[in-house]
C-alpha cells in the first residue's frame, strides 16, 4: 500500500471480530513502531503486547474512553530511565508518539483496524493500566492501541484545513 493511501485510509476502529492477530503481523507492528524518528536514538519506549483475555477486559474499565474489545492491545510506554537529560526528558513522548502512529499505519497496511486510546497526562487511568502490568513509576503507559480485524469500516477521510497552514516566506 502506498503511504498516502495508507494516511487516508487509517481511521479508528473500534469494533473487532474475534479473529486472532497472528504473531507474524504483531512482529510487523513492532518492527514499524521501532522504526520511527527519535530524539538523540535514546529510545526510551517499551511495548507490552496483550493478548490475555482477562488483562484485556480489565484495561476496558482504565478510562471511559477505552471501553473497547479486541483481541490484543499493545500498551506503548515511556521508559524514563532511558529518557533524555534533565528538561529533555520529556521528548520520550513524542518519540513514542511516532512509535505509535507507525502502528497505526502498518496496521491498516496488513489490513486490520487499531485505535490509539490516550493514557498519558490522565492519572487514574495512566496508573492504572501500569497497575494492571505490574510495571513501576519509572516506566509511563503513554496510550493502549486497541488491535484487530475490523467490524467496521470507516470511510477513508481528508481533513485538510487550509486556515491551520500559515506559509512563512
Ligand atoms: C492522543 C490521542 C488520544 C486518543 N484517545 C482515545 C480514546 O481514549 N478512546 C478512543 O476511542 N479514541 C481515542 N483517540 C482516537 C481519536 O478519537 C481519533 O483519532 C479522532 O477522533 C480522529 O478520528 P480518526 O482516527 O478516525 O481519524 C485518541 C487519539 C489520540 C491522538
């Protein structure tokens, strides 16, 4: 699939059948995650790949936006001890950002639907999902990307907004 056609075609999707995400195609989204821009090469990111039915029902009650059932999730996490100096730190965020919106991408390129559901800056739910990980504080759950084949096909979309572009010659 070209890039383009990829942009246009990723939409939220957040109805899934029950067809399992093969390991070959969990590979491919991790390999595309790990291949985005990062600050300095630190990246600080860890990738929890959930499959565990019960964890998966449990991450539907972390936040009222993530009510969503798929058969997997993957939970993309700042790592702050690999994060950058000081007032840098925070560019772990827009490193996993990247990480995530490739996922996002290859996922409509192999064909199944995904939704980014936002973690990070909320408190409860933030806490809660590394709660239900096991991980510690030093680690922070940026968002859960909910994974499957689609039941639902949004259209393709093109929200350009010219009034957001300034052209600074
Ligand atoms: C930072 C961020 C947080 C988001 N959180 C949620 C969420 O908690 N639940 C959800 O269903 N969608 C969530 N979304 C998906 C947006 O609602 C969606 O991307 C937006 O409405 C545009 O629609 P589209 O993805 O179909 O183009 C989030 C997206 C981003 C970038």
């Amino acid at each position: 699939m070209e890039v383009k056609e990829a942009l246009l075609k990723r939409r939220s999707v957040r109805k899934f059948t029950e067809e399992p995400v093969t390991e070959e195609q969990i590979n491919e989204l991790i390999h595309a995650a790990m291949s985005g821009p990062i600050a300095c090469n630190k990246r600080p990111w860890e990738f929890y790949v959930v499959t565990n039915p019960e964890m998966l029902k449990a991450f539907q009650s972390a936040s009222r936006f993530t009510k969503i059932s798929a058969p997997l999730a993957i939970v993309v996490c700042g790592n702050l001890k690999r994060a950058l100096p000081l007032n840098m730190a925070d560019f772990w965020i827009q490193d996993c950002s990247a990480a995530t919106e490739n996922i996002l991408l290859r996922a409509t390129d192999l064909g199944l639907g995904a939704v980014w559901c936002g973690m990070y800056p909320q408190r409860k739910p933030e806490k809660r999902v590394r709660e239900l990980l096991g991980i510690d504080d030093k680690r922070i759950a940026l968002n859960i990307i909910y994974i499957g084949h689609p039941a639902q096909e949004p259209e393709p979309k093109d929200w350009y907004e010219e009034a957001c572009v300034y052209r600074v010659k």
